[in-house]
C-alpha cells in the first residue's frame, strides 16, 4: 500500500499543515522500542509541541529522542524531535521539541484499504435487474473514497447496474451507519474450495457531505493501521 502514499516535494511546516487540537498523534521511542497514542493538545511554532503523556511511558526521560507521526487533513505527518520535558502538573502532558523540518505525505483518494466488512447489498429501484430477495447480505474486502468490492455466492447484477451498500463501522470508537449508492464497474467469479465466490467493483455515486466524511474518516483510520503509520487506541 506504500504507492498509496504520495510524498510531497516541499516539505511542509507543522504550522502550515495546521492539525487539529485533540488529534491522535503517535509516538515512538527506540529506547524502550515501544509505541505510544497520546492526543496533540497545543504547539507553538519555534518552541515546542505539546501531547498528553503516555499512560505508560516509564523508561521515557528527557532528552529522549523520538519518532512524532499524526494526520491533518488527508496529510500524514512525520518528524523526529526530542522529549524536552515530562510534567505531571497539572495534568500529565510532554513538551516535545517543536521539528525543524517534517516528511508530509499525501494519501491519495482512490486509495483502497483490505477490510472485512459486512455489508447489505439493495436494488436501486425496485424491480430493477436481477430478482433477489433484497437485501442481500455479502462481504466487503477492500474499500476506497470512490468505491469497493463486495464479494458474493450469485452474481448482483450486471455492469452498469445500480444499487444500494450499507454498512456499519467504527470511526474514533464512534459507530457510525452509511448508505451509499454505487454503480456495478465490473464483476468476476473465482472457485474458494467448494464455494463460488463473485466479485463485484462498485463505484459510489454522488454521496452527500455526511456520508463522505464518514467514509473518508473510515478509509484514513484503517489506511493508517494498516500501514502502522497510527495506531488508533483508546487515549
């Protein structure tokens, strides 16, 4: 999924990249090699960057250098800088060295994430296409802002067709439910053992402000895991 990532030509500054108070920001160590979520909570340009403290982070001192990862937008942000001061008052929270240059990348739209998602496939207009009894249950194995594949065991219609997918998944821990309109791009069948496996390539169509952001911010969240470039834990 690397050539999913689109590195930028000119480096940006954090402050012109301009995250988001309260984003989940990623921190590693090499001494402890561990990995920590803390939230970014403020920074000043030239001075420092402030995160909460990491529930556990013993064996973490100051001067500790370190490998600072977050997302802005649809920018994946990455810098090393110093731990310039752990304070417990009055809440538990890091100064980080504010970075003299950052590595952006891009995530580009059309990128697809591996997912197992259960999905509930509707006709568009009923009867229309091929005679079901809709819904029909199926499973989506990669997804992207512009479209997916479902698998099935019968063939939901044929290219050029139209439908409804709705699913639910988690965005931050928040459960959110979408439905979608697509369009049937193409269809294949392949033999799984026993069983007949049709894969359909849906294309979305014209997805309102809502139900885009919630795609987007599902698609960001699992493209990150996957690429262990955040790991989305509790904070």
């Amino acid at each position: 999924m690397a050539e999913a990532l689109e590195q930028l030509k000119n480096l940006r500054t954090l402050a012109e990249l301009n995250p988001r108070i309260g984003e989940k920001v990623q921190i590693e160590t090499k001494s402890p090699r561990a990995k920590f979520s803390v939230q970014l909570l403020g920074y000043r340009e030239g001075s420092s960057i402030i995160v909460s403290a990491p529930k556990k982070s013993s064996g973490i001192h100051e001067g500790a250098k370190v490998t600072v990862r977050l997302m802005s937008g649809n920018f994946i942000c990455a810098f090393n800088v110093k731990v310039l001061k752990i304070q417990t008052i009055p809440y538990p929270h890091w100064h980080l060295e504010y970075p003299k240059e950052t590595e952006v990348r891009r995530i580009r739209s059309y990128t697809r994430v591996p997912v197992n998602l259960v999905v509930s496939i509707d006709e568009f207009e009923a009867g229309a296409g091929l005679m079901h009894d809709w819904p029909v249950t199926a499973m989506c194995k990669d997804i992207s802002l512009k479209g997916a594949c479902i698998n099935t065991s019968i063939a939901l219609g044929k290219a050029g067709d139209k439908l409804f997918m709705t699913t639910r998944f988690k965005v931050a821990g928040v459960d959110q439910v979408v439905l979608a309109p697509a369009v049937i791009r193409s269809i294949s069948s392949s033999e799984e053992g026993i069983s007949k496996i049709v894969s359909h390539g849906i294309e979305f169509l014209e997805l309102d402000e809502e139900t885009h952001l919630m795609l987007a911010g599902f698609v960001y969240q699992q493209f990150l895991v996957e690429t262990g470039h955040m790991e989305i834990l509790g904070v």
